[in-house]
C-alpha cells in the first residue's frame, strides 16, 4: 500500500481489482437503466487489459483467480480500456471467494510511471467487494476522529468510526484534499485535517463531543497528518480562528510517515522542489517537544513502506522530552495492517485491542468492565 497524497481523483477507465473473484451472471437482475452498453463480450477479454496468468474467461464470465503457481505481485488490476468514461452507472453480479483485497476503482489512474510492482497498478476511489464482515462484530461503550489516507476519503474508516460511537465515542471519519502538485500539495493537506479539528472543537457543543478530549487517528500518510495536527505549527488554511487550537488531546498512529527529512525520512521529492524545501517544517520528528499529546504508535516489523525504525526513534524522541508515548509492535506484520484486505481480521482485532487499551488508560474511553 502507498501513500495516498500522490493520488488525484482523475477520471479513467472502470478498474477492477480482483483477487479470487467472478463476475457472474444476477439471477434476478433488475431491469437496466436505458441506453446500457455491456463492457464485457462473454466470450474474450477484448477491451481489457490486465495480467494474463490471473485473468481468463470461464463458462461466459470474467475470472480472476491467483494460486500458488500464479501469485499476484502486488495489487493489480483488470483495466478497462475500450473507451472513456464521464458520470456513470455500473451494473455488475460477483463471486468472491476467500478472503482478499477485491473492489472496482473509478475516477483512477492507471500508474505506468515509478517504482510500481506489476504493469497494472491503479490508484483512485475503490468500492470495496469482498464476501465477509469487514471487521469483527465487537460490541463496545469522547470523540475518535480519523482522517483517512486511502484517497483522502473518509469511507473506508467509517466503520471504525462506528465501531467506537457504538462504545459512547463520538466517531468522525474526515476527507481531505488530495496532494496533486502544484494545485494542491502535501502542506493544504495538513491546513485541511488541522481546519477539521478545529470546525470539531468549534462545534463540539452540536455534535455532543468534549473539546478537552479529541483523538485523533491516521493511519500511513494519515499518521503524518494525525501526527501534524498535535507537533506541527502553521500550515493553517486561510480563514481559520487561530484562537480554536488544532491540537489533539491524543493521538493514534498507525505504521505512520512521521521523518520527512533526509536521510532517514520519507522522500517527498515527488511532490516537487516547493514541498521538498519545507521537509523539515512538516516532518512531526524534528517538531517533538515537550507537552506534546500522549501517542502510541502500532508499527508492523515487517513493514518496508515506512520502516518500524522510524516509529522507535519518534516513540524515543517522545519520551526524552517527557511526553507519554507507546509504542506496539506487531511482528511479522507489513504496511497497512489496519485496512481490511491488507490486514487480516485477528491483525486488525489486536490493533484495535491496543488501541482500546490505551484510550481506557488515558480516560477517554470507558473499561469495557464498567459497563
């Protein structure tokens, strides 16, 4: 999984990733909005391009299937390519068997350029499709709010959002601007989840929350913005109160990107000579200092995307300057276990215990025991 303030919502071809999944005929379809044009022949994959030793068609539908002798490297993507798309309806019947990362991208990009793992790679909006519960049904007891990374869309962490409301929190799950230099870059992503804590704690009255008690939550590129909102001073959006802190009272940091300056840190000279000039003001690391919220940090020891090296020496930074900081490994695990279809149910489970752990022992989140 990347980080997602390189994606644009651009509008290509229908995409669908698919890992053991069929497209089948619905037995009971309902009937199809006029002027309907069928994107698949059922007889060949003609107008679609994707890897031939996962794709084929099979008594009449699209089949994707990987084995052990055929393993996907990576996400990859059937693409659709015989035409463009503008607004669109799509009507579709599915299989999905096993547990997998599934879903259908729109308003994508297909990423032919980089570092990229298979000649199919798509970034953009997903509709998940997958044939399970997404998270384990747990029954639970003040705010959490989570600004997503996933193409700055607050859908996918929507349901840990009421996960938690279902426990007395209130859940809040926030998009955000996606960075697509030079229009908008990594700093209008910051003002934007800093803009949201504050319109939260300005409104805090409506929506039932306790101003002294806001958590904050970001998971990959997300961590960077949850982790900026608490250390990073400045990048606030135009028209702001600056009088309404932006400050989290605590924070949540999954495998988060939180170095952004050379050697050791993230490289953002992708997002061009501008951004690359202020790695120092938007890295949470050089930014630690006393007084900062309480944090703990879940890393996976096998994470190669942003390596667990970098959550040890934030978590020691944290403390050297007083602050109350954790940090959980989980060993073996890689980039991105939160996400369902990345991290498996007892991965996603346990984080979520680990967090639960540490919300009750701050008091924001009342002992399962007491109620």
């Amino acid at each position: 999984m990347l980080h997602r303030w390189a994606v644009a919502p651009i509008v290509l071809p229908v995409v669908l990733c698919l890992i053991s999944f069929q497209l089948a005929a619905a037995e009971t379809a309902p009937p199809e909005s006029p002027g309907m044009k069928s994107l698949f022949n059922g007889q060949n994959l003609e107008g679609w391009d994707g890897d031939p030793r996962l794709w084929s068609v099979k008594a009449g539908v699209i089949h994707g299937e990987t084995t052990l002798e055929h393993v996907a490297n990576g996400n990859t993507f059937l693409i659709w390519k015989a035409g463009q798309t503008k607004d669109f309806e799509l009507r579709l019947s599915f299989r999905c068997n096993a547990t997998n990362n599934s879903g259908i991208q729109y308003r994508s990009k297909h990423i032919t350029e980089g570092k990229v793992s298979n000649a199919w790679v798509v970034r953009g909006y997903q509709h998940e499709i997958r044939n399970e519960t997404l998270l384990p049904n747990v029954r639970y007891d003040q705010i959490l709010f989570w600004p997503r990374d996933v193409e700055g869309l607050p859908e996918q962490f929507a349901l840990l959002a009421r996960r938690y409301a279902a426990r007395g929190l209130v859940g809040i799950s926030v998009g955000y601007r996606l960075a697509k230099p030079p229009e908008t870059t990594v700093p209008d992503c910051v003002a934007d989840v800093k803009s949201a804590v504050r319109w939260i704690r300005k409104h805090a009255g409506e929506l039932g929350v306790d101003p002294a008690r806001i958590v904050v939550l970001g998971d990959s590129a997300g961590g960077h913005l949850a982790a900026a909102t608490a250390l990073l001073p400045g990048f606030d959006a135009p028209g702001d109160d600056p009088t309404v802190s932006a400050r989290p009272d605590a924070l949540v940091l999954f495998n988060p990107v939180i170095d952004t300056t050379p050697p050791d840190g993230w490289d953002l000279k992708g997002q061009g000579e501008a951004v690359v000039a202020l790695a120092k003001d938007l890295s949470p690391m050089d930014h630690v200092s006393a007084g900062a919220p309480p944090t703990l940090v879940i890393h996976g020891s096998a994470d190669t995307v942003t390596p667990l090296a970098g959550s040890e020496r934030f978590v020691a930074a944290m403390r050297a300057a007083g602050n109350t900081a954790r940090l959980e490994t989980l060993d073996g695990k890689g980039h991105a276990f939160i996400v369902p279809g990345y991290g498996d149910n007892a991965t996603i489970a346990r984080a979520l215990e680990l967090t639960d752990d540490f919300l009750e022992g701050e008091h924001i989140l009342g002992s399962k025991n007491s109620q």
